[in-house]
C-alpha cells in the first residue's frame, strides 16, 4: 500500500538506533534515540492508562493530545493532556467536572469525550441520577478556554434531549460535508433490546436539528452475549467511506467490537445508507492475554499519518462481582492497518512488548513476511494483520529474538534449516543495515542470513527486509 511505503521511509532510519531491542548506534544516534512511535508508528506502551475505561483522545491540537475516560468511581470527569500519546500515560490528571451530592446527574457517570467545535471545547458524557444510578441521560458541558484541563472554563449546557426520554449514553459527534453529526446509544421504547445506535443532525453541539434514525440494532449472536448491546461509537472518515466502530454484548470477556460503513457521498441519516459488518471486527484474545476489547475511539499518531486505536480491555477473564464495578479496564492503545482496497485492519488486541514491526522482503514490495500456521510465507496484506506483526527481543550474546505477536510464545526458530515459528528455542538474528533495510543474520552462523525465496522464508544468502 502507499500507506506502508510513507512509513516505511520514517521507519527505516530506525535501523541500527540503541534502545527497543535495535542494533548498537553511533554516540551520536545514541543521543537521538528513535521512539516507539517513531518506529512503530504508535507508542506501545502497554496499558497506556490504568483504570481508566472508555478511553478517548483527541486529535492533536496546537501541539497536544487530550485524553479523557470513565473512572471505576464513576463519579467525575477528567482530562489529562500532553505533547505525546505516550505522554498521556504521565500526564497530570485534572477534575474538570464532579457530580452533585445528590438529585440529577448524581448517579453513575460515564464515558465522557471531548471535542473541539467552533473554537471552543465540549464534553459529552452519560449520568444517572442520585436516586437511581441507572437513569442514564447524556449531557453536554462547554468551556471557552485554550486548555481543556483547566476546570475554571467548565459549565454545564444541559442535556441532550432525544426523540425518548429513556436511557442514553456514548454519544459521539463528528462533522462531515458541512454537517454536523450525533451518534449515540439508546433504549428504544419500542424495541426489546438494551440498546442500539441512533443518528441525527445537530444544530448546535448540544441540540439535535433532526428526528434520530436507527442505524443498528443488536441481532447476531456475538452482540447479545449477556445483554443485547450495541453502544460506544466511534467514527473515521477515511477513503471515501464513514466506518462506525461499535461494541457489543455485556462488559466482561464477551466485549467486542463491530462495525458499520457508509458511502462517504450518502446520505447518512438513511438507515440503508450503513452495512454492519457480519462478524466482530476486534474481540478477546487469549494468547495475548487480552480481554474484553472494546468501546474504541480514534486518534492520529504524531506522524500526522498514522490511524491509530484507542480502547479498553482487561488483563485478565475471570472477574469476581458485577463486571461493571470491576476497576480494571485499562486504556490501550494500537495501529490501525488498512486493506489495499481502503477497508480498516484491526487485527488482534497485543500484549505487551516493545516496537511491533511488519518486515517486507525488498524484492517482493507489498508483501509481508506472514506466520502461516508453522511457516514463514511471504504475502500481501489481504488477511488478518496479526500474522504479520512481530517483536524484536533482546536474546544472547548481542543477538537479538524474533516474537510473533499474536502468540507470543512463539519465536522464528531455524531447526535442519527450516524456518518455523513455534515454541522452543528461538534463532538468534543479528539486524545488518543493508541501504534502506536490514538483512537478518544468523548470530550461530554468520554466512547464512533469512532470505526470501518463492514466497516462502528459507535460510541462505541475505534478502534486505523493509521495516514498517
């Protein structure tokens, strides 16, 4: 993809950089040492936040990213803003708004995110009341300052008023083709399910212009695990298309996200206008240890290029209680890929670790160096982005250890000359800069290096690997 070949120009001066598991550097790359973000494309800081659920990050804004999300207090809303992603993790965390004692929007509070409209800054968020903690409403509050983490600029518009006066909450917006847009969730008197997702235009960032549409409703099995949910959107305008990430089903392991797309030139208010996807799109993993992955938003990497993902997941499946009331959905960020025809590749939640890179053989541009099953194949990027993506690890001996990311337990290993990705064992490579990539070195056997040879990784002599 063109994508792929911009990154790989910034990518490519990470060769031989020190720290993240690269090659010993010069003192004076040393001193310049390339970030995650820099050679990943986003930072892999693994959680980003902890306890901090439905995660939201700005664009970048005169230099600064916003962050914003549940507490598992469920009792105030906050910011926290720094010049990086990664920044975000140690950012100073203001209370911008809390919750009255006791009346209206003294309940739970929920998922609040922050949007910049017309100079000034929004924050829309879900409240139930002190008296029933489940009368989830969504409201609006404004503030006319630069800094969105200054409390002082913060007031209360009001809420915002929908076809029912029923439960509500994740509301969204965005602005496309000179309209201002609303999505949220809502349980829809006449419609025997939790919630499902709406539309509408606004007329002013706290006012509907337009009866709401329903655009999706939970039907299939993965959305109804638990509770009949469709909830949390979020939305990316890329390539002639308006893609809907959502999530479904009940809070815990089942979470997952779906998604829904639209012509960019339709009309969005339509209900036929949007295609829900057949099956989830991002969903627990066990290998990496991840679950419950949901309740996304989109950011845009410090590269001004690179579409990157934020959510929440936990740690771990088991949960004691009432899903809801456990603390530890924590902030996660990743890349967002892209399928050459334009469509988003979400691929797998990942574990922790350091830079992910995807390793494309210089004479085969467009293809991927992929885990097919035990193999190496090389292929291009029409399947799940996971087979592709993979970690260099410090190993012995100054080499260093090829980790498949989406089964981290398993490494590229040269067994009777044969290149596996399994347990055991892995191969010790050694990165050679070789003009604007690498070849990978076997560290035990200095003449033989991985090469690409019809489709497939095999030993013998060197083949130059593009990182991206």
């Amino acid at each position: 993809m063109t994508y792929d070949i911009r990154r790989r120009t910034l990518l490519l001066a990470s060769v031989g950089v020190a720290g993240a598991g690269l090659l010993a550097a010069s003192p004076a790359q040393a001193r310049k040492a390339r970030t995650d973000a820099e050679i990943y494309g986003v930072t892999t800081r693994n959680p980003l936040i902890e306890q901090r659920a439905d995660p939201f990050i700005t664009p970048r804004h005169r230099g600064r990213y916003y962050f914003t999300g549940s507490v598992p207090e469920y009792d105030r809303v906050i910011v926290r803003g720094a010049t990086t992603i990664d920044g975000l993790a140690t950012a100073t965390e203001s209370v911008v708004w809390r919750r009255p004692a006791t009346g209206k929007m003294g309940g739970h509070i929920w998922a609040p995110e922050l949007h910049r409209i017309d100079g000034r800054w929004y924050i829309y968020f879900a409240a139930g009341d002190s008296d029933d903690v489940f009368r989830i409403r969504m409201y609006v509050l404004e503030s006319a300052l630069a800094d969105p983490t200054d409390p002082a600029g913060w007031t209360l518009k009001g809420q915002i008023a929908t076809e029912w006066e029923s439960f509500s909450l994740d509301a969204t917006t965005f602005a496309h083709r000179g309209r201002r847009y609303l999505v949220w969730a809502q349980s829809e008197p006449e419609i025997a399910v939790n919630t499902s997702l709406y539309i509408a235009e606004m007329s002013s960032p706290w006012a509907l212009r337009t009866k709401p549409t329903r655009i999706a409703t939970p039907t299939k099995s993965w959305e109804i695990q638990g509770f009949r949910v469709n909830e949390g959107p979020a939305v990316l305008i890329r390539n002639g298309r308006v893609f809907l990430t959502f999530s479904a089903s009940a809070t815990d392991a089942r979470y997952c996200m779906g998604l829904l797309t639209a012509d960019a030139r339709a009309d969005l208010l339509e209900h036929a206008s949007w295609t829900k996807s057949p099956d989830p799109v991002f969903v627990t993993n066990v290998e990496t240890k991840q679950y419950g992955p949901g309740h996304n938003s989109f950011t845009v990497a410090e590269d001004g290029r690179t579409d990157v993902m934020v959510y929440h997941a936990r740690d771990y499946r088991d949960i004691t209680g009432d899903p809801l009331y456990d603390p530890n959905r924590h902030t996660r960020v990743q890349r967002l890929y892209w399928h050459p025809d334009g469509t988003p590749l979400f691929g797998v939640p990942v574990g922790a670790g350091g830079p992910i890179v995807r390793l494309s053989p210089a004479d085969a541009p467009g293809r991927f160096v992929t885990r097919d099953g035990a193999a190496l194949a090389v292929r291009p990027p029409d399947h799940a982005p996971a087979t592709t993506q993979f970690r260099f690890v410090a190993g012995a001996g100054g080499g260093e250890h090829l980790q498949s990311v989406d089964f981290p337990d398993r490494h590229v290993r040269v067994v009777d000359s044969t290149v596996r990705v399994e347990a055991g064992a892995p191969a010790a490579l050694r990165r050679v800069p070789a003009g604007r990539g690498v070849r990978l070195q076997l560290a035990d056997d200095p003449t033989r290096y991985l090469r690409h040879q019809d489709g497939a990784v095999v030993t013998g002599d060197a083949t130059v690997f593009l990182l991206t």
